[in-house]
C-alpha cells in the first residue's frame, strides 16, 4: 500500500509541477539528483549523511554536521532535503560536501541512491521516516539515529490502522527524542532503544547569538527607542500587532516578514497607515533614523535582529504552526506567538515559564502589551526567564555524538 501511494504522489507531483513553480523546482531537484552524486561522490571516502525535510529540520541537524566534522574530519557530510524551502536556501551551504534533493522513496530509487553513497551513518532530522530507504539502510546494517524527533499520541504509528507502516520505527538503531512523552509511545509500541536529549536547535540558537551580526543600519533605526520585532510573520500575524503600534507610535517597529514577495511587503505597507516606513535593502544609516517601521525584505539576518527589540513577535501561529521561538527567545527577551502551538514542546514550556505568551487575537495582544507598557520590570523579566529557558535546554548535541560514538 506505501508504494502503491509513493507512485501515485510521483504522478500528482508530476502533474502539478507544471502549474507550481516550488512544486517545479522539487521535482527538477529530485531527477537532478543522481546527476548531481555521479559527479560528486568521491568512491573512496565515508560518508555520513544527514536528511533533513526542510529549512527548520536543517537547523536541528546543522550543529551534529558541524560538530562532526570538527571532530572526525575522516568522514564527508552528505545533506540532503525534501523542500525546495530547505534546498533552495542551504544548497551552498559549506559544512556539507554534498547536498541535494533527497530522491522520492520508491524501491529502486532507494536501491540507486544507497548504493551510490554507501553511508556509514544516517540521521534523520526529527519527523522523516521514509520507509524504503529505511528498510535497505537496515538490511545493510547501516546504523540510522533518528534526532530531535518528538511524537504524540495522534500520530499514525500509534493508530490501529498504521502498525504495519509503524514497522519503520524498528529500522532506526536509537531515537534521540525531545520528551518523556515521546520515550512513553515508543515504548507502548515495544521501542525502548531511545534517549531523552531534548532538541538540538537549542544548541544551534546559542551558536547563533555567540556568532551574531553587527547591523549599523537597524542600530541607527532604532537609536535607543523602545522597539517591538516580528519575524517570520503572515497577514494574520500582522493584522494583530500593526493596529497597535499605528496608536502606539513611540515605539520603533521591525518587521521581517516570512514572505518578502512585492505583494506581502505592499499589503504590511498598508496596514501602517501613513506611517514613516523603509525597506532595509533601499535604505541607509542616515535615512533610517527618522523612520518608524523598518521592513526586512532580505533573508538571513533575523536571528541577529531579534537582539534589538525589548519584545519579540514570532509568527506562523495563526497557520500551520509558529517558526523558531528559541532563535528570539534566546536574546532575553517575551514573545508573542499564535494560538497553533499544541505541537511545539518549546511553545508549551514557554508559556509554563511565563517567557512566551500565546496571543489568540488583538484584545489579547493589547492586554498583555499594555501590561509590559505599564511595567517595564515584569516586561524585562518574563525576557530573562524566556533566555534561562533556552540556556537550560542546551547540550542536546554533545549528548547524541558521545553516544553515536561508537559506530563512528
């Protein structure tokens, strides 16, 4: 039944392709694929590979690959993903020696692809489980670590219709998993080859802020003044947080949108009402200081931005889940975040630390910002438990690599 599914998902992707330019570039990188390991794969070397499904997998399997190849330059790193959203931003990303799109899962892609690496190890990053190269790394007696992987109840392998395909589970070698909770299922399921490490992207958030941009042109926008940041956000995010800095204008606001096409950055235009609004790639550190709104229509600088705002607005919550809490939290600072959070341990933790504040709509917002208005001490300190947070959780990588030791 996997299979019978796996080809006809390949005929909807084909099909679909030619009217989808992400669904385009994920099928073209899929066929590129074995072109791309035909010229690269060196035949002598060992290679350990590392499949994460997008761009936020990524960043939980990137301090193992770098920590790895600091302490066992022996091996060569081969990355691959499943999103053109991981692919496209990370394909020239230098701590790997290859990286490419992950081939659709049938049985001879699979065979073809395994026996052109011949990987000595395999991580898979938090929720890939993709059952046939699963089953022939096993039968090749590859060892296969599943890594910041967390599950719940609701999840198909603990269903009464998904226990064959639940099988996959038994082709893992060891589970590094974020919870107590998750370490209970496998269990129920007969899966007790598992370690509670908690989530790599703790480690890799740290590294981040140790390894921080200097940004003349946002310290010049925001000159002292008190600033609110929001990153990764929707419409929906923005539709909340904008109304109240339009009445609230002594603060300064940032705003580096998940989506930086010309339409977004002209509909968040629109919502500020006449205010003084730049564009970080069309401005200056002499124009900005007198703007009100600084949109970040670039990628690649919001985990340093964060550090400038006394509040931070995370967004994705209002979607299909909130983005990377720990990378604003991490600076010391409250944030705000959507009511789609169920699935996010750290979301959870957060608000039970009083460092993170679920905001299910605008009077929410107001009230919790207003209350930080009014008392700047608690603002500050539910900042300070958002950090200690983070630095608690940290150490999930060495906890993995000591353990994975022996099969290097």
């Amino acid at each position: 039944m996997y299979n019978l599914i796996i080809y006809l998902y390949l005929l909807g992707v084909a099909i679909y392709s030619r009217f989808n330019p992400k669904v385009r570039k994920m099928w073209r990188g899929e066929r590129d694929a074995f072109r791309i390991l035909r010229e690269k794969v060196d035949p002598q070397a060992k290679y350990v590979w590392f499949h994460a499904a997008s761009l936020g997998e990524f960043e939980q399997g990137r301090p193992l690959m770098e920590q790895l190849r600091r302490d066992h330059p022996e091996y060569k790193i081969l990355l691959t993903f499943f999103s053109p959203s991981g692919y496209e931003v990370r394909k020239n990303y230098e701590g790997a020696d290859i990286i490419t799109y992950l081939p659709l899962d049938t049985i001879t892609n699979a065979r073809r692809f395994l026996r052109t690496i011949r990987p000595v190890m395999a991580f898979f990053i938090k929720y890939e489980f993709w059952y046939n190269y699963l089953h022939i790394l096993k039968h090749r007696h590859v060892p296969v670590y599943s890594v910041s992987s967390i599950f719940r109840p609701d999840q198909v392998f603990f269903k009464w219709y998904g226990s064959q395909y639940g099988r996959v589970l038994n082709c893992f070698t060891h589970f590094f998993v974020q919870n107590e909770e998750s370490k209970r299922l496998l269990a129920k399921i007969g899966i007790t080859s598992v370690t509670i490490v908690g989530d790599t992207r703790f480690d890799r958030v740290l590294q981040i802020k140790e390894a921080a941009k200097q940004l003349p042109v946002v310290e010049a926008f925001v000159d002292g003044k008190k600033t609110f940041v929001a990153g990764s956000s929707w419409q929906p995010d923005e539709e909340i947080f904008i109304p109240y800095f339009n009445l609230h204008r002594d603060w300064k606001l940032i705003i580096a949108p998940h989506v930086i096409g010309e339409d977004h950055l002209q509909q968040i235009e629109k919502l500020l009402e006449g205010r003084t609004v730049v564009r970080y790639t069309k401005t200056s550190e002499a124009d900005v200081r007198d703007a009100e709104v600084l949109i970040i229509d670039c990628y690649g600088l919001l985990s340093s931005i964060y550090h400038y705002g006394e509040v931070a607005y995370v967004g994705g919550g209002f979607g299909v889940g909130i983005h990377n809490l720990p990378e604003a939290a991490v600076w010391d600072v409250p944030v705000f975040f959507g009511p789609n959070n169920q699935k996010f341990q750290e979301a959870q933790e957060l608000k039970a630390c009083a460092g993170g504040f679920e905001i299910v709509g605008y009077e929410a917002f107001q009230q919790q910002m207003d209350s930080f208005v009014a008392d700047p001490s608690a603002m500050r300190e539910a900042g300070q438990r958002a950090g200690s947070y983070v630095k608690g959780q940290a150490g999930a990588t060495e906890k993995v690599l000591a353990s994975v030791a022996a099969d290097l």
